[in-house]
C-alpha cells in the first residue's frame, strides 16, 4: 500500500509533470508516473494512492472509463483531470465520474499547490 503522500500520474505531459514533482516535492508527496492505462488502473487499486491524476486530450477521452475502474475499487479515491482544452462535454464527462478537481494546461503551480493543499487536508482527516 503506498503512502499517503503518494500522487499517481498518467497521460500527462512533459509540463505537467514539471509542476506536480515541483509542488509534490515541497508539500513531501511523490509523484508516481504510470506508463499505461492498465498500470494505471492496476496501481490506483493495489497501491491506494492519496490521488490518480489523468491527463486527458481529444484523442485519450476513452481514458475516461479508467476512472470508472478505480472508482469500483476506492469510491473515495481522489482523481483529478488535466485536460487539454476547455470543452463543456468533456469537463461534464469528466465531472459525471465523480472528480476531485479538473485543471486546464497549462497547469499554474499556483493551482497546483492549493488543490494539492486541499487534497491532503482531506486525505489526512
């Protein structure tokens, strides 16, 4: 089981990354990177993280349903979406999974830093 200071990451960009590691880093939260859908899935079940973080784009809207995979196991897991363009149908397609929070590149480590601020203020209760 990994910690809960323990951020699990797929599908996002180069950019991305640089800010969760960065914010990660100073709040004393790894970051774990998942090299494909099903690890993804796979290590949100059997780790627990303290978050899944899914990055999402026109062309991965079908990572969607991994959500719905790692909800049937942890109702309560916190994911946060990171989503390339702002798009209504997306954002509530997103949302109807049941969301933590949902961000739009490019990410400001300004967001960043208070959403995961308010992650692990609910994640420690």
């Amino acid at each position: 089981m990994a910690t809960p200071e323990e951020i699990l990451v797929f599908n996002c960009q180069a950019a991305d990354l640089a800010v969760l590691k960065s914010v990660g880093r100073r709040a004393g939260v790894a970051v774990r990177v998942a090299g494909s859908e099903t690890e993804f899935a796979r290590e949100a079940i059997a780790r627990r993280p303290s978050s899944a973080v899914l990055g999402l784009s026109r062309d991965t809207l079908t990572s969607l349903d991994v959500i719905g995979v790692i909800r049937a196991a942890h109702d309560d897991l916190p994911v946060i979406v990171i989503a390339e363009e702002d798009s209504l149908d997306l954002e509530r397609r997103a949302r109807e999974k049941g969301l933590f929070y949902y961000l739009l590149r490019p990410v400001s480590r300004e967001e960043v830093t208070a959403v995961l601020r308010n992650l692990l203020r609910q994640v420690r209760k």
